[in-house]
C-alpha cells in the first residue's frame, strides 16, 4: 500500500465534505471485498453469518452430487468452492465458519466422491496433494480456535485424518507429516 505524504494528508482533510465523499465512493467501488465487508457490516449489521455459510454448504453439497467426476474436474471444483469460502472469511471474519466449511469439502470428498481418490494413479495424484494440503492448512486453522471449539471438530477431523492416510493421500500425508489422529490442544 503507498503510503500517503503529510501534505497530502492534510490537503484531504482540508476538502468540502461533500468532495471527501465523492472520492471515499469512487475509491471504495473499486474494491469488490470491502463493499461486501461493508454491505456485511453496515447493511446486514452482521446477522447474515448463517445463511452465508448455508449458501457455502449448499454449494458443497451441489459439487458432491455431481458422479461422473473424473480427479482433475473434482480438484478444479473443489479449488473453486475453497476460493468462495475463502471470500466468505474475508467478508466475514468467520474463522469458525472456514474450519466448518473447509473440514465439510474435504470430509465429503472422501465420502461422496470416494472413486476420484480411493487409488493412488497419475490421475489421482494432484488431487490427492490438494486435499492433503489443505487438510494441513485446515490444522493449522483448528488449532489456533478455542479448545472447546475444538471439540465441535474433533470427530469429523478424525474421521478426515483416517480416510487421509487410507487412500491415494497417504503418501503425501506422510510427506507432509499430517498426524494420524487429532487431539484437543489444551
């Protein structure tokens, strides 16, 4: 970010409101995450938190309905919804709701779209390494929240853990040192 020289700081502040307001609109129009931050916070007064993470959820659930997924158009629409929950945390601030989201795309990958990483082939394998990164990503996320939250996570994390050192993600999630079981920090 380009930082703003005293003079000009002070010519800013010495402009008619109006104009102030004028340039604030211009300026914020051009970027798309603080008008939805803003239409979050000052529109919604933030009490869309659910029913944004409902519109996620409903996306996920839309993705695993899909059977005939070939590896590399799952990955590709996996990559998509992570991006959308990404946007939500941006707008959001949720960090509960991107441990729930990402821990519910990569749980039902395994479960619903098992045939895309059950066997490990060439195929497979660059799916494999996204899901077992971002399974790191999502550890690093769950231990950071509070451990009584942890404890909302701690089966369905299980559940993750096993199913990746199961199938085609083992050998990277050996790579990567991801553990076997998840315990609740204390």
């Amino acid at each position: 970010m380009a930082k703003i020289e005293k003079e000009l700081q002070q010519a800013i502040v010495a402009m008619p409101q109006k104009e102030k307001d004028k340039l604030l609109l211009r300026l914020i129009g051009k970027d798309d995450i603080l008008i939805q931050q803003l239409t979050f916070t000052l529109v919604e007064e933030s009490l869309t938190m659910e029913s944004r993470r409902d519109d996620i959820k409903v996306l996920i659930d839309k993705l695993y309905d899909t059977t005939n997924y070939s590896s590399g158009y799952l990955m590709m629409d996996m990559r998509y919804t992570n991006a959308e929950i990404t946007r939500h945390v941006k707008v959001t601030k949720d960090k509960y709701g991107e441990v729930e989201l990402t821990l519910k795309l990569l749980k039902e990958c395994f479960e619903k779209q098992l045939k895309c990483i059950e066997k490990y082939s060439s195929k497979s394998d660059t799916l494999a390494l996204y899901v077992v990164k971002r399974t790191d990503f999502l550890l690093k996320k769950v231990v950071k929240i509070h451990p009584d939250i942890q404890f909302d996570f701690h089966a369905d994390m299980n559940t993750l853990l096993e199913s990746l050192h199961k199938y085609a993600t083992a050998y990277y999630a050996k790579e990567l040192q991801i553990p076997q079981k998840f315990e609740i920090a204390e």
